[in-house]
C-alpha cells in the first residue's frame, strides 16, 4: 500500500512541474515576444513568431516531454487495492 501511495504522489509531482514548465514556456514566449507594436511582427510559416513559438512549438514540446514522462515514470496502478484494504465507507468520507 505505501509502495502504491509512494508511486501516486511522484506522478502527482511530476505532473505539477511538467504543467509548470508549459506554463512558463507559453507565458514566456506569449508575453515576451508578443509585446510589441504588431508592426514590428516576425513571422513564422505565417504565423507570428510569439504564437509559434507558445502555442505551435510549445505544444509540441509538451506533447514529447508528456510521453517521454509516462514512457519513463508512470506505472499501472489497480486501484482496487484500496477498495478491498480501506472498505467502500472510508471512499465516502
């Protein structure tokens, strides 16, 4: 049970920072490159380079850095362990 409790709370963690750095990297680039004039614009494939790089790239990032986590990090859990060590009663409280 504490094995289980022990893999629950590193995916938890690991999760929370991965969503961190999406954040920063999309905050970052949103507001870092997107605060100019639209004037002054660059472009990428038509796009301007804040959106690509934020939203475009930065999905990309997160996507591979998502799968390599999982790949890596992430076990299967039977949840039905609780069910049968804790009873139906301590679910609802």
């Amino acid at each position: 049970m504490n094995k289980i409790n022990k893999q629950l709370k590193k995916e938890a963690i690991i999760t929370v920072i991965l969503y961190l750095i999406y954040f920063v990297w999309w905050y970052s680039f949103a507001y870092g490159l997107g605060d100019v004039d639209p004037k002054d614009y660059k472009y990428i494939l038509g796009l301007p380079e804040w959106f690509f790089y934020s939203c475009i790239l930065g999905f990309l990032m997160i996507t591979t850095l998502l799968w390599i986590s999982i790949k890596l990090f992430f076990k299967e859990v039977d949840l039905k362990i609780y069910e049968k060590n804790i009873g139906r009663e301590e679910w609802k409280k």
